[in-house]
C-alpha cells in the first residue's frame, strides 16, 4: 500500500503526461481536404482559358510560372493546373488588373506557404 506522498506524486506524474499528450495530439496536423480532379485544369482548358497556345501553359508549367502538378509518367509530362489558381487570375484580369503569371504564382506559392 503507498502512503499519502506517494499517491500524491503519482497523481502528479499522470496529470504531467496526459498533458504532454494533449500537447503532442494538438501539434499533429489536421488531415488534408479532400481533393477531386474537378479541383484542377488541364492544360487545354487553362490555354482556352487564357487564350494561349498548350504549348505556351506547358512551358509556364515546366519553368515554374504556373503552378501545376505533373501527373504524367516517364518522359511524358500531364500537368494539372489548380483551378483555384486560375481563377483568382482571372478575378484579377476582370478587376482590370494587368498580371504577370510569374508575380501570381509567386503570391499563390506564399499563400500556400502561410496555410501551412
């Protein structure tokens, strides 16, 4: 049997543990939304979308100045273009905004940096 000390001290212990627990569980991130494929453009709608070649949106995906995922394999490259991003492109053009694709894709990229 402990004595009154003893018990006091284990209590103490269990209260600093299930605290450093709840401290670990909160700093684990939450679980991503869920993403669909209606999340994101191909290249030929972000071309007929801005009026551009697919080449050209291939380049900007491959030099970096439009945000995309390569979803291809091998040497074959099928970007994937946020949709999201697009349209905040073209909220700036409709508010008569000139846009570099270069600039919004820097501001897009420190977004996502910040969220995270």
């Amino acid at each position: 049997m402990l004595d009154q000390r003893s018990e006091a001290a284990i209590a103490q212990i269990e209260a600093a543990v299930a605290q450093i627990v709840r401290t670990a569980l909160s700093q684990i991130p939450a679980a991503p939304a869920k993403v669909s494929t209606a999340d994101f453009l191909t290249v030929n709608e972000v071309a007929k979308i801005f009026r551009v070649s697919r080449e050209t949106v291939r380049r900007m995906c491959v030099s970096g100045k439009l945000p995309a995922l390569d979803c291809g394999s091998g040497d074959q490259a099928n970007f994937r273009i946020p949709r999201a991003f697009v349209e905040r492109g073209m909220n700036e053009l409709d508010n008569g905004r000139s846009i570099s694709m270069s600039d919004l894709t820097t501001e897009w990229q420190a977004g996502l940096a910040a969220a995270s």
